[in-house]
C-alpha cells in the first residue's frame, strides 16, 4: 500500500476510516474535506472533521489512533508523514436540524471512506453561509454542485426547515447554472 | 432549576444567560451570577466543544453565543425558555432585558 506521505487527502481519510471501521469506530467525514473531495481539489483542505452518531469513547479512539502513528495535541490527531490532521467533532452527525441517515461511501486503494452525500455535503456549508454569513462556504457549495450530483429541490425544502427559504430562492439561479455547468 | 439535566449549575447560568441574548463573554456571565470565573469559563469550552456554543475572538475578548447549527437547538431553546418563566418576575426581567443597541461613549444614562 502507499505510505502515508504520498497519500492524497481522499486516500488518506480512507485509509483512516477504513481503520476506525475495523475497530468498530464507525465514523463519518463531513465538513471542508468532503468539499476537497467532491470537487477533486479545487478546494485545498487539510481539515478531516469526522462525526460519530454515537461517540466512542475518546481513550478507545486514542488507542487505535496511537497505534496508526498518531499522536494527540490540542485535541486533533497528527500523523507525523502528512499535514492532513484528524478532529473529532461533538455528534449527532446532523446538517442543520436534520439527522443525517444516509452516507455516501467511496473506494480507494488505501481503504473505503464514508463521507456526507454531496447533497447534505452542500448543506453542511450552505448551513456554514445561513448561520454565519460565510460566503466562502456558499461559493463551496457551488463547486461541489458543479462537480457532483446534488439535488437541488432536496436542499430547497432543507432550507425552509432552517427558516432560509427567502435565502436559498434568492441564490437558486446560482445552483441551477453550477448544475447545467455539471451536464 | 436544570442543574439535575445539565449536571452542573454553572452550565445552566451560562444557557440562560446565552439565551436571552445574542452573544456574551466569561466575565460577563460571571459577574452578571456574582461567581467566580474560572468554573464559568470551564464550562464554556465544555460546552463550545460539544458543539452547543459557537465562539470567536472581538480583540481580546473571546464572545460565545448558542450554536445556530446545533441539532436540539430549537428544543434546548424552549427548555430553557420555559426554565426562566419560573424565575422571579425580577430575575427574569434580569435574564431576557439588556441593553444592546448602541450607545455613544460618555453620553449620559
């Protein structure tokens, strides 16, 4: 297998969730990382934000970790042949308000990553533009629209659930135009 | 009032406060209950960790406000909500009144 080095960021998170998995540590990848997936690096992280639905213990993810080479500093995991860094955020793996209950998975030779669909990928940055007016996250989730397919009604009718329905028709024309730029 | 759920009664003071305003700080919070700051400012990163708090830095104050992106947000809302409608008339007026809108330095009160 490729070390670690020279593993590119999917590679790498898969390699890490494929080991979790085998610990019984099932734990998903959300947030900037699945951005940098979906739109094949278009956009650089090297933040793997993984969410448990049900939290392990923080010593039992210690544990394996430590034995993969990583060592604990500021509460994100390190490797010491990579930038990549591990953090565990606080669950319930959620977009918003809404559980999510269904996640994407993806195959690499270093292992199979479980990540956020590119749909709720979206709604986890556009929650980011709503909630915090972050205009990077809207133009991240645009890219992966661009990149991916994402359904769009879907998101509408989470946006009226976050109270952002006035929002999300005001950029609409923008996330038709990202898809029609996709086909 | 909560403390028996929350398990600490700091971290309810730090929910009610954050509650009946958009934002606040350690200090404030701890002056505002007339407690000591270090067990306020513990739970705040307690709770900023498990995502019920956001954060950030205004010069050299660290303000926290409740995390629009937490899931139970709505229902921890309505909790704690309902938690000062049982507070008295005084103490409740205390918890949800204060003065945001601006105001000139040196103008008189």
């Amino acid at each position: 297998m490729k070390s670690v080095a020279r593993m590119s960021l999917a590679e790498f998170a898969a390699y890490v969730s494929s080991h979790l998995r085998k610990h019984g540590i099932r734990a998903v990848l959300s947030g900037g990382a699945c951005v940098s997936i979906y739109t094949g690096n278009r956009y650089q992280s090297y933040d793997l934000d993984f969410v448990e639905n049900v939290p392990s213990s923080r010593k039992r993810l210690q544990e394996v970790l430590s034995a993969m080479g990583f060592t604990e500093s500021d509460r994100c995991f390190k490797h010491p042949d990579t930038d990549f860094f591990l953090d565990f955020l606080a669950g319930p793996l959620a977009v918003g308000n809404e559980p999510v209950h269904h996640t994407a998975e993806l195959t690499f030779p270093t292992g199979t990553l479980v990540l956020l669909s590119p749909t709720d990928c979206v709604k986890d940055r556009l929650a980011a533009y709503y909630h915090w007016g972050d205009k990077q996250c809207l133009e991240q989730a645009l890219l992966v629209t661009q990149n991916a397919a994402v359904d769009i009604r879907d998101i509408r009718r989470w946006s009226a659930g976050e109270g952002k329905l006035a929002e999300f028709e005001r950029i609409r024309s923008k996330f038709l135009e990202a898809r029609r730029k996709r086909e | 009032m909560l403390e028996p759920l929350l398990g600490s009664k700091n971290r309810e003071r730090i929910l009610l406060y954050l509650c009946g305003r958009p934002e606040g700080y350690a200090r404030e919070i701890a002056r505002f209950f007339k407690t000591d700051l270090d067990p306020i400012q513990k739970q705040l990163d307690r709770l900023e960790l498990g995502g019920v708090l956001y954060s950030h830095q205004v010069g050299k104050t660290r303000l926290f406000g409740l995390n629009p992106r937490y899931p139970f947000l709505p229902e921890l809302r309505c909790l704690l909500e309902k938690a000062i409608e049982f507070y008295p008339p005084e103490a409740r007026e205390n918890l949800v009144i204060t003065r945001r809108r601006p105001r000139r330095k040196g103008k008189p009160l």
